[in-house]
C-alpha cells in the first residue's frame, strides 16, 4: 500500500462519469493505496518543509451525489507521501506556476506526476512549437501587425489565450469577419501574455482527436466533434466523443513525440490532433480517461498506476 496524495479541484462537484481525476483516484482506492485530497490553495511552504491542509478520503465509489467520504481538515507533511499526483485544471497561471516551484521540492523523492519542472517548462501551446514539421503554421505574438499579416496570408485563422484550457475564448476569425481588431482588444485588456495565433484547418468540422499516452504509450484515443456551426470540440463545450482509431499520420506524431515526454517523466500527457496537424500537447491535467476507456472496453486507469508502481517501486 502507498501513501498518495492528490492536488486538484473540488472533489464534492466533478462530474463522476467524465472526471479523470476521479478515475485516477477511483482505481487507487480500489488497488488499497491510502488517498489524501486537497486544494492547490491549501498548498504551503514553511522553513523549508511542504504540507497541504486537505483530508484523507475514507470511501469513494462512483454514486452520484454520494461519490466520497472525507476524513475532518488535517494538514500532512507531503515528504511523507509516496506520490503527489498534480491535477489541478488550468489555466496556467502564476499560482500554478508557483505551485510547480513548490512541488519540485518533493521530487523525485516524492514521486510527482507529471513532474512539476517539465509541467512549467511545457505549456500545452508553446511546447507543440518544437514540432514545426507536425503543426499548422502557428504565430505567437501580442503584436498587432504581426497578426494582421498572418490573417492575410492565411484568410481564416483561429485565435486563443496562450495559456487557456477547455475551449474558452477560442474564436474563428473568418476572411471577411470584421471584428478581428474587437477580439484583439479584448484579448489585450484582459491580459498582458501573448496570444496564440492559428491558421484555420477546416478538418476540425469532422473532429479533433484527443490521445492519450502514458509514459509515451498510446493507450488510447477517442474523437471529439464540434457542435454544428462551431470550432470547439472541447467536451466541456459541448463537443461530442466518437471511437477513434489512429491513422499512419497519427502515430507518427505519437512516435516523435514519445521520447522527449519519457525524458521529461511526463507521464500522462494528452495529444490533440486535427487532420494531420497536433494543436497542443495537454501536460497540465489531461482529460478523457473515462470517455476511450468506454470506447475501447479497457481501464486506463490501471494502466496509469501500473505504469507509477514500477516507476516509483510501489
């Protein structure tokens, strides 16, 4: 049995039939592992020690509305867990970035998934940059001229924040939209960082594709369409999933990719991919777990802990 501590959103309102987390903890639970839960903001640093006010969890199952049993508040020392799972959601903001500076205290001796250095050092939209070969042509910039040039070439683009998740502010800038400089202006006041500029891929209306590799695996994949009219096929949005399997462009991109996450014990990792362009590389808190396991009648979730219990020696 291990000791394994969780950092992430509130347990008491996910969405037990689509959570990863929760079927990450769920398969812990079952395999008797001993599961602490708290909330980054619980997360503190004093004379040189890390604890985590949050409470052990005494039961989960998967019941709606009745789906754990907490312990009362107590605070743990982490350097006493066996494992740190990081699966707070975006966005990657200067709290999580903290958070990782932080963590990297535990690691490796504490082992903490992904690793909270390479978490940093990774964002979703910058570390996808790598791979010219693999994406669409992407612009990154705050500069207006830069952008206005890259429409012109391109005619339809797609906007997004650097550092957003979930399909939340993403827009579809058409040849003739005229409200490009209104969506610029709105990014801007809303932020100092960077945008991420995209030329449009017109493949995204049959899906984007969401694979998942663990430890540079694939295990799965499921595909994600967008509601009709729209460009996000984020299941957060409304995105429908669909059984999917992978083509030779597909895996070549996982086969690329594969060694550097290994390198850098990103264990989980979600890649997504339209048509034969990868859009981001998701190293945060990836999601869809529970939708390809259904598809594909096999528990990634084991395959997860299998993986952790030999990297860790559980």
């Amino acid at each position: 049995m291990a000791k394994i501590a969780i950092q992430m959103d509130p347990i008491e309102y996910i969405d037990i039939n689509a959570d990863t987390t929760f079927a990450l903890a769920l398969e812990a639970f079952k395999r008797g592992h001993e599961l602490f839960y708290y909330n980054p903001e619980n997360l503190t640093f004093y004379n040189g020690v890390i604890t985590a006010i949050g409470n052990k969890i005494y039961e989960l199952k998967k019941n709606k509305n009745n789906h754990v049993k907490l312990s009362k508040p107590i605070t743990i020392d982490l350097s006493t867990q066996d494992v740190v799972l990081l699966r707070q959601d975006p966005p990657f903001d200067m709290t999580y970035i903290t958070n990782t500076h932080i963590l990297e205290n535990l690691h490796p001796k504490t082992f903490v998934v992904n690793n909270p250095k390479e978490v940093r050092n990774a964002p979703e939209k910058i570390l996808v940059n790598n791979y010219t070969k693999l994406i669409p042509e992407t612009l990154i910039t705050r500069n207006v001229e830069e952008i206005i040039k890259f429409k012109n070439e391109f005619n339809e683009i797609i906007l997004k924040p650097l550092y957003g998740n979930g399909g939340k502010q993403i827009f579809h800038i058409k040849k003739s939209d005229p409200n490009l400089h209104t969506h610029l202006e709105m990014f801007f006041e809303i932020s100092k960082e960077p945008i991420i500029v995209q030329r449009y891929l017109p493949e995204v209306r049959k899906g984007d594709c969401r694979i998942v590799l663990i430890n540079g695996d694939i295990v799965g994949a499921i595909n994600r369409v967008p509601p009709t009219g729209q460009a996000r096929s984020n299941l957060h949005v409304g995105g429908k999933a669909e059984k999917k399997k992978l083509n030779k462009r597909e895996l070549e991109i996982c086969e690329t990719i594969a060694p550097e996450l290994k390198k850098r014990e990103l264990i989980l990792v979600g890649l997504d991919v339209i048509g034969d362009y990868l859009t981001e590389i998701n190293v945060t808190s990836p999601t869809g777990i529970q939708e390809i396991s259904r598809f594909n009648k096999v528990n990634i979730s084991a395959k997860f802990w299998d993986c952790v219990e030999t990297l860790r020696n559980i």
